[in-house]
C-alpha cells in the first residue's frame, strides 16, 4: 500500500509538471479519466503499461514511478530530479502513446480493424512493434484506447464548433453539419465509428464505451432541444425522444452514405448522397421540431 501510495504521488508530481488538469492528462495517456482519480485515491493499481504512457508522456524512467531506483525521493521533482531519467529523444506531438493511437485510428477507417497488424502500426508510427507492446501490450487494450480517443475527438470537435452559440436552432443545424461525412476526416470518422459498431456487438469493453457515448451524444443533442423549446424555437415535443429520434436517423443515413459513396464522390443514385443526407435531416428538424411561425 505505500508504494502505491508512492506511485500515485509520483504520478501527480507528473501531472503538475504538465501542467493541465487530471482529465486532460487521462486524455493524453488515453485511458478513462474515472481509472485515473481511482488509481491516484489508492483504490486502483496503474498497469504496467499505463505506467509506461505517463513516463513517456512526463519524460521520466517507469522505475522513478515505481520507486524502484536506490535513493528515490517522492518530493524530488519528476523530470530533473529523477533518479534514472529516460536520455532525451525526440517525441512526436502529444507523446508515443497518442500517436500510435492516432495511426491506429487511421488505418482502422481505411482498412478495417481486423485487418490492421501491430506492424504496420509499428511502421507508420516508425518505431517497434515492441514499442507499441510497451504502450498497450494486448489488441483489446489497443482498440479501447481508440474508440476512447475517437470519443473524446468527436466531444471536443462538437465543443469547439457550438462554442458561444445561443439560438438552439443554429446549434442544432452546426450539430448535423459535423455529423455529415462531406470531408475526408469526417469521413475517416465515420469509417471508424461503422467498424467499431461491429465491435461494440461482441466486446463487452468496446460495448460499454459505446454505450456511454452515445448516452452523452443524445444527451447533447435533447438539451439542445429541450433549450429551444424553452426558446420558442421548437415544439413542445419530449426532449429525449426526439433526440434519439434524429441521431437514429444521423447514423442510418451516414452508413447509407457510405457505403454508396465510399470515396467521396457522388454514385449518381437520387437520394443518397451527402447532400441528400444533410437536406432529409434539416427538412426532418423543420418537420418535427420547428416551431411554426406567426401568421
């Protein structure tokens, strides 16, 4: 119990030295940011590897984190003062870890997740499959951490977009317009998100983090319903099942899109093209939502 009391304190020297909150260091190291404050109380031991993405993250030796280095000091700073600090090598942005999450998340939207080897993650992250192993020893382990950051991508890209709207009718149509596959990176996304769907069938983790994205998506989207209708903006109409209603109807149309329009250019066949998607939504918000205007 005191070592891990010793790690966690380490870890938090770690987190200072960063200089963002907890949430955001769990971001970076890619894991649930509930198993970061539990493993900080005490109530939950780091793994191995989650201890190898926070040395890598706060350029510091695993062994300083475990203590495991004659003389450590708990108080000595965790990247000066470490007892074996890691020579200094470049690292590519955000860390090892994110990058190899990233690339991992690219090479599932072009060729599937099963088709995807920790080699070529390895070669586009030009490093090991030994350091990818290091970071996320297991495939599972390496898909969670993927479909958690395509989670948090998609929370922030939504964040940043809504930012400082106040008519929910706009923030609305902002929401619908992200979720339109028109660029190659919504695209990508969307390509992920189909894969991960058929993950989420079989693995009772992948499972659990899509249930708790989609909780917050809907949830987003009935308060920006529930807002307009205290706007006069829409209908009187149940919050919660209106948004389950339209974010069905999102992810039925953007698989649609897909699959007839898989590199981006229009197959030709009436109504099932990105513009097709994006006007049966607006004109399903005006339907179902708007409210009707005086006169």
């Amino acid at each position: 119990m005191q070592q891990q009391d010793e790690v966690a304190a380490r870890v938090r020297q770690v987190i200072d030295a960063a200089g963002v909150s907890a949430r955001e260091f769990a971001r970076r190291i890619v894991i649930d940011p509930s198993k970061l404050s539990r493993s900080l109380n005490g109530t939950r031991r780091f793994t191995a590897a989650e201890l190898a993405r926070i040395a890598d993250i706060g350029a510091v030796d695993v062994g300083w984190l475990l203590g495991s280095a004659a003389g450590a000091d708990v108080t000595a700073s965790p990247v000066r003062s470490a007892p074996a600090p890691r020579p200094p090598a470049p690292s590519p942005e955000g860390g090892r870890p994110l990058q190899i999450v990233r690339e991992t998340v690219r090479l599932i939207a072009e060729r599937g997740f099963h088709a995807v080897r920790v080699a070529d993650i390895a070669a586009a992250c030009h490093t090991s499959t030994a350091a990818i192993h290091y970071h996320f020893p297991g495939r599972d382990e390496l898909l969670e951490a993927a479909v958690r950051w395509c989670m948090d991508e998609d929370t922030r890209r939504r964040a940043d977009a809504t930012d400082g709207t106040r008519h929910a009718g706009d923030e609305l149509r902002l929401l619908i317009e992200l979720q339109t596959p028109r660029t190659a990176q919504q695209r990508r996304q969307w390509c992920v998100w189909l894969d991960l769907w058929a993950e989420a069938a079989r693995s009772t983790t992948v499972g659990r983090l899509h249930v708790e994205y989609y909780r917050q998506w809907r949830g987003t989207v009935a308060d920006v319903i529930r807002r307009g209708v205290e706007q006069g903006v829409f209908r009187p109409v149940d919050a919660d099942g209106a948004a389950l209603a339209l974010t069905a109807l999102i992810d039925g149309l953007a698989s649609q899109v897909l699959a007839t329009e898989p590199d981006g250019r229009d197959d030709g066949v009436p109504g099932t093209g990105v513009q097709a998607m994006h006007d049966a939504l607006i004109a399903h918000v005006d339907a179902c939502l708007t409210a009707p205007t005086a006169g």
